[in-house]
C-alpha cells in the first residue's frame, strides 16, 4: 500500500541445492518473461540456503535476472572462532541485499531470544544488509494475548536502540499460520501489520514507518495474495512453500493479473 514497492519474498527454508536452485530461478525468470510480467512493479526476493547463494548471485548477475537476492540467518559476529556461521560481512560480498533475522523456525528450533535478535538485526545494518524481521504470535499467544501483543513486543525488542531511519524490512508470521494452509484473515493481518507500522514509528520515526515495508507470512498461496495486498498496511509477502513452485510463485508475483 501507499506508494511503498510491493515486495514478494520466497523463503526456501532447507530446500534445493546449489544445481536444483540454478534450474528452479531460471525457470522462474522465463515463467515470468514468458507471462510479459512487467519487471519493477513489484520487487521479488529469493532466499536460498547460504551454501547456493554463490551460485544463484552469478546466475542473476550472468543474466540479469531482476530478483533481489537474500540470505535466511546471519551471526551477531562480524568474524572469528565461531564454527559453523555465517558473517554478515561474507553475505554483503555475495550481492546479497537483505537477511531473515528471527524466522521463527530460529526461534523455535535454535533457541533465539529477543536479544539474538535484536543484536542480529545490528549486525545486518552493520554490513549494509536490509534485515527481514520476523515477528509473529503463537496459537497459544493468539488465544492468551491475542494476535498484536508478542508481535509487537518482538518488534519492539528487534529495533530497540536502532538509528532513526534505519532501513529494514518487516515480516508479521503468525506462528499458527506458517506450513499450516490456513492463512490469517486480510483482515488480522492488516490491524497486526497497521500495529507494528506504528512500532516502527515509534522507534525508528515517521518517515521510516511510512517508507518501511511490511510483509504478512503464512500460507501465502496464489489464492489468497491478491486479499493481502488490498490491505493498506500490507506491502508484500513472506512466502514459504509455494515459493518452491514454479508457477505457483510466479502467480503471486503477479498477483494484480
Ligand atoms: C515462512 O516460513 O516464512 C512461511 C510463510 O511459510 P509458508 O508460506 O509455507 O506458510
């Protein structure tokens, strides 16, 4: 909504290697070439696992493929004896543009706290990365607390301390919705997303909140798209699965046709 670019994110999870990742983005590009997509109307992001990022940066570079590129973690360390990850300064040499911090498969399954969070996201603007935050309530906050109140904390915590007019990326997931087919209303998450504008506002300033975008996550399907993005405070989509299918993606990028 309101002149912000629409933004349309697939997040791969742990899924294709670095040769199924150079069949599944070329096929995209020509789905959407082939479709006379308009390039620009919409930004459309993919988000590999890091050993494929190298490979997908000099396919998009070889042939000017028009997707922003975007890596699913990174370390709150710049560099040094930390086995296993990944710097923020290596994603920024690989073209990457932005970084997921705080999808809340991390936060379930690798343990990241607020703080985790909060210093990841310094650590990306440190680089020059574009953090993609995740925030987002579970069935049991959603009945207890109802659908704003963790998300808002969440985002409170990640941009506590930040520069005002930080650059960054926002992504309301609610935890129920994510994998499950059953997508939030436009509805909820609209009121959700108008909440965290206002976080964004408060913490990063008014320009910041009227030019940040932020993205619904959960079952984002073809089907389904079109109502998110008639929501005014709803600027694009954090998509899971249907990202791996071909033309199931390529149909929410094009989600006006
Ligand atoms: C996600 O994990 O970011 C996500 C939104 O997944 P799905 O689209 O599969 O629900």
């Amino acid at each position: 909504g309101r002149g912000r670019l629409p933004f349309i994110a697939g997040n791969w999870k742990m899924n294709l290697d670095h040769l199924q990742a150079v069949a599944f983005v070329q096929k995209l590009h020509w789905t959407l070439k082939d479709a006379k997509h308009e390039e620009g109307s919409v930004e459309v992001g993919v988000f590999p696992p890091f050993t494929d990022l190298r490979t997908v940066q000099t396919l998009i570079d070889a042939d000017k493929i028009p997707f922003a590129l975007g890596a699913q973690d990174l370390s709150q360390h710049d560099g040094g004896a930390y086995t296993g990850e990944v710097s923020g300064a290596f994603l920024k040499k690989l073209d990457c543009t932005y970084v997921i911090i705080g999808h809340s498969e991390r936060r379930q399954y690798h343990a990241e706290s607020d703080e985790i969070v909060a210093d990841k996201v310094k650590a990306a603007l440190r680089h020059g990365l574009v953090p993609v935050i995740c925030v987002g309530e579970t069935a049991e906050d959603l009945e207890r607390f109802g659908a704003s109140a963790v998300p808002v904390g969440q985002l409170q915590a990640a941009l506590d301390g930040l520069s005002a007019g930080a650059d960054v990326v926002v992504a309301y997931e609610p935890v129920w919705a994510i994998g499950s087919g059953q997508a939030a209303t436009p509805e909820q998450a609209q009121e959700v997303c108008a909440k965290l504008r206002g976080v964004v506002a408060e913490k990063l300033g008014a320009d910041a909140a009227a030019r940040t975008r932020i993205l619904y996550g959960g079952s984002v399907k073809a089907a389904n798209i079109a109502a998110f993005m008639r929501q005014p405070d709803v600027d694009g989509a954090l998509v899971g699965g249907a990202s791996l299918v071909v033309d199931e993606f390529a149909a929410i990028i094009r989600y006006q046709k």
